[in-house]
C-alpha cells in the first residue's frame, strides 16, 4: 500500500533533499516508524520523547487534519496524500 508523503524543507536534508518520500504504511503512526528506519533520525524533528507527535506539527492525510480523524491511529489507504507541516507562528 503505496502512499506518498510531502517533506518540508526544514526535513529535507533527512530524505537526501527529496520533497516527496513514497512508502508502504497502514497507518500514520506505521508512517512515522518507516521514515524512521528510512530516514534516520526524522522522527525525533516530529515526535517528542514520548512517542506522540509534536504539537507543533501537522499531519494531513488527503488534505484532512489527523486531529480531527483518529490521530496517529488514521488508516492509511495506497494514493494517500500525507502532509507534514510545520506550524508557523510569528508576530
């Protein structure tokens, strides 16, 4: 189950500079743990000591929040689109 993640550019140095990493996951949280193994080093930008996402950090999964589906729990289906997208703040 093929699914395609959009890398930002603070990421980036961690996927050889690539914008879009593909990869087989049934869930976000499966996701998070292959672009560890792939990608070492990644998750400790997107997840806390914990485990859990940062609070900072947004996934969207075909444009939907997580928060608002089931979280690190979000089934993943292959052609899913995931976001990761980093919070802006500023004043």
């Amino acid at each position: 189950m093929s699914v395609v993640v959009l890398i930002p550019p603070a990421l980036q140095k961690f996927t050889n500079n690539q914008a879009k990493f593909e990869c087989d996951a049934e869930s976000v949280g499966d996701l998070i743990v292959v672009l560890e193994d792939k990608c070492p080093g990644i998750k400790s930008r997107i997840c806390n000591e914990s485990g859990q996402i940062r609070q900072f950090i947004n996934f969207y999964v075909n444009s939907e929040d997580i928060r608002l589906l089931s979280k690190e729990q979000t089934k993943l289906q292959s052609g899913d689109e995931v976001s990761i997208v980093p919070a802006v703040a500023g004043g």
